[in-house]
C-alpha cells in the first residue's frame, strides 16, 4: 500500500514538474513572441519614418526644380522679350507686282503702310510677318488715305495694261479676220471687173454662178447639187459655190428682202446711227449683200434720189465654218460695200456653236441687225446657250431677222420650233416687239419667218 501511496506520489510529483516545465517554456515563447511583435514593430516605424523623411526630401527637390523651371522660364521670357523689342510684327495687306516696283504691301497697327520688293516670292494675303525695326523703320510708310489713293492707282494702271493687251490682241485677230478674203481667183477677178464697171450688186454676182453652172454637164450640175443636202453640206469645192447661189440665191434674197421690208419706219430706225451687222452662216454673204441693197434702196429711194438722212456701218461680221464660202462672202461684202461705205468686214472661221463673247462683241450705241438666214433651223448647236451668249453681249438696240424653209404644211416642224425657241428665249426676259412671224410661201419656197426687235 505504501509502495502505492509513493508510486502515485512520484507521478504526481513529475505531472507536476512537466507542467511547470511546460508552462515555463510557453512563457518564455510568448515572451520571445512579444519581443519580436516590438522588434517589429519599431523596424516598421523606423521604415515609415525613413519613407517619411526621404519623400520630405524628394518633395523638397521637385519645389526647387519648379522654382529652378520657373526661373528658367521667366527668363526666355525676358530674354525673349528683349528679342522680340528688335522686331515688328506687320499684316501683308497686298501681293503682287506693278511694273516690278514692289512684291507685297506691309500694314502697321497704326494704319500706316509700306511697299516693300522683298526676295519671297509665296506670300500670303493677310499672313503676318516679322522684321527688324531698325530695317522697318527705314521703309517709306505712308498713310492709309495715300494707300488707298495708290492702289487705286495701281488697280486703273493695270486694268489700263489688260485694255490694251485685250484691244491688241482684238486687233490681231481682226486684222486677220479683215485680211480673210477671197483673192487671185477667176471669180474675184471677174468681181473686180463689176466693180469697175459699178455694176456689181447680187444679181450680177449670182450671174456669175449661173454662168459657171450653165457650161456643167446636166449630171454634174445635178450631182453638185445633190451633194449640197439641201444646203446644209459644209461647201469645200468651188463648184459647190456656184451651185449652191445658182440653186438657193434667189431664195434667199425673195425671203430677206421682204424680212427687211417688214420693219416699220425703217430710215427713221437708222438716221444718224451706228450699224453694226452680224451675219451667222452667212454662207457667201447673201444675206448682208441683200440688207445692204435693201438699205442703200431706203437710203437713195426707188428714184436714185437721196432722202437727206444718214447712217453708217461700222462693222459687218460674217460668221460661216466653210472657209471657202467665208472667203467668197468677205469679197462679195467688200464689193457691194466699196461703192457705198468704207467698213470693217471681220470673217469668222467658225460654227456657230464655236462662237465666243470676242466674236460677238459689238457697241452698245450701235444698232445690231442679226440676220439668221436658214441657220437657226439646224440642229446642230444649243440655241438656247446661244441666245445667252447673244443676250450677255448685243446690249441697246437688236433686230433679229430670222428666216428658213417650213418644213410642214400643217404643224410645226421640229427644225421650225428652233425659232420660236430662239425668240421666246428673249421674250421671256425682256419686252420684245414681234414684227412678223409669216409662214406663208414666196412663189415656190416655203418660208417661215420670225422677225422681231429687242433692247438688251
């Protein structure tokens, strides 16, 4: 029992002691643990205020790099000012040249100006540009009443230079349209010869074709003639002249002259005025030929008496893309007209359709008389961009004689309406006086007539 009793006593005893050892090394790890968590702690406290002091550093370092920036930057600013002071800032106000006298114009802010030859040549209106004062100072500045009195200047003297380049180049085109005749022929010999004889007038000059034609073959004559398509063929060969004024020129001279005869007051129109004549596909000239007998006839009256009014022509175009019919028709104008009035014959080489501003230029003062012998009817141009060109370049006075074949008895043909076209295009735009729309017959050719007057 008692052996027992010591047993459980030395167990005791050793629970006892290996609690004791136990709970001694549990407090010495907590103790352990403790001084770590302080240890720790104080390193963490010692970084943050390590990190504290270096980003105290690294803040003071950016404030003296802005100061240092701002130092730096106020002083180009300074710098910059004082390079600035050198210079002026001025507005190109004009470029250009004038009679090689300058290149551009120069404006201060006080409205004072300069004109300066300068090496540049891609200056810009109303770009800036910088110049040392001392160089700008010694420009001679002008104010801007001067300015504008001098660009006026400049602005007459050049629209004075381009006058006169426009009227000689005119003048070299009309001395080239005036020079554009029939010369060293059978044919214009024998004109000559009517004109020495005063006896030339277009019956004599249509005798002159009827002679050539009458010594043809009858298969000739009828192969010319049917080459002519009814005359709308662009003539190339002198046989075709011949036939075309054998077959057509009567025609043509029963239709105008009572186209003529239809204005009213006719020498009351033209007493004391300026002509001017455009004849477009004038062919040989038929057309003006006729106006000028049937003037010459209001002029002297049907007894050669003169009627004690006056007129001139101041000039007759003829406008026909066969060069050989336009050459023949400038001679036979110049003929009829050498007996009457000394005027400036210009022949344009050209379809109507080719027709420009230059070729239509006429005097507004000038009384205008178009004459559309069966021209108006064929359809290869646009006749109402013809019209606008007529419309933009006839202003005052206009006579519109306009004639050709009526290719239906009943209706209006197609070719016909281009007349109408051609009229109402006026109409409706200015006031136009109709004075005669016939579509009756002349013996045996169908005419269809539309004559009528407008003030452009």
């Amino acid at each position: 029992m008692t052996g027992i009793i010591i047993v459980a006593i030395v167990i005791i005893g050793i629970i006892y002691f290996v609690n004791q050892y136990n709970e001694g090394k549990r407090k010495i790890e907590e103790e352990k643990k403790r001084h770590d968590r302080i240890k720790f702690l104080a390193e963490q406290t010692k970084k943050q205020e390590e990190e504290k002091r270096l980003a105290l550093i690294q803040q003071i370092k950016l404030e003296e790099k802005k100061k240092l920036d701002e130092a730096n930057r106020l002083e180009k600013i300074r710098l910059q000012k004082i390079e600035d002071e050198k210079y002026e800032t001025f507005t190109i106000v004009v470029v250009g040249q004038s009679n090689g006298k300058y290149t551009c114009v120069l404006k201060r802010q006080n409205n004072t100006y300069a004109y300066v030859e300068r090496p540049e040549t891609a200056f810009q209106l109303n770009a800036s540009i910088k110049l040392l004062k001392d160089n700008a100072n010694n420009f001679p500045w002008i104010s801007e009443t001067q300015h504008n009195k001098k660009q006026k200047e400049v602005i007459e003297q050049k629209q004075k230079e381009e006058k006169i380049a426009r009227q000689n180049a005119l003048q070299s085109i009309e001395n080239q349209q005036r020079n554009f005749c029939e010369s060293n022929t059978n044919f214009s010999e024998n004109i000559q010869l009517l004109q020495n004889q005063n006896n030339i007038n277009f019956s004599n000059i249509r005798r002159l074709s009827v002679n050539y034609v009458n010594q043809l073959s009858k298969e000739t004559a009828d192969k010319l003639h049917s080459e002519l398509n009814s005359g709308v063929t662009i003539i190339e060969t002198e046989g075709h002249l011949h036939k075309y004024i054998h077959a057509y020129g009567n025609m043509h001279q029963a239709k105008l002259l009572q186209s003529f005869q239809a204005i009213p007051n006719f020498f009351e129109v033209i007493d004391g005025k300026e002509i001017e004549i455009i004849d477009y596909g004038c062919g040989q000239g038929i057309g003006s030929i006729v106006f000028f007998e049937f003037l010459s006839s209001v002029h002297w009256g049907e007894n050669m008496n003169h009627r004690g009014w006056q007129c001139s022509i101041d000039r007759v175009r003829l406008i026909e893309p066969s060069e050989l019919a336009l050459k023949r028709a400038s001679l036979n104008v110049k003929a009829i007209l050498s007996t009457i009035w000394d005027v400036n014959i210009l022949s344009i080489h050209k379809t109507i359709g080719q027709i420009d501003f230059q070729d239509l230029s006429t005097k507004a003062s000038a009384i205008k008389f178009h004459i559309f012998s069966n021209i108006l009817d064929v359809d290869d141009f646009n006749i109402e961009k013809f019209a606008q060109k007529i419309n933009e370049t006839q202003q005052g006075i206009n006579y519109f004689i306009c004639v050709s074949p009526k290719f239906w008895e009943d209706g209006v043909h197609p070719r016909n309406l281009r007349l109408d076209a051609f009229m109402k295009y006026f109409q409706q735009r200015h006031n136009v006086c109709v004075i005669s729309t016939r579509e009756s017959n002349i013996n045996s050719w169908k005419r269809y007539e539309r004559v009528f007057n407008v003030s452009l």
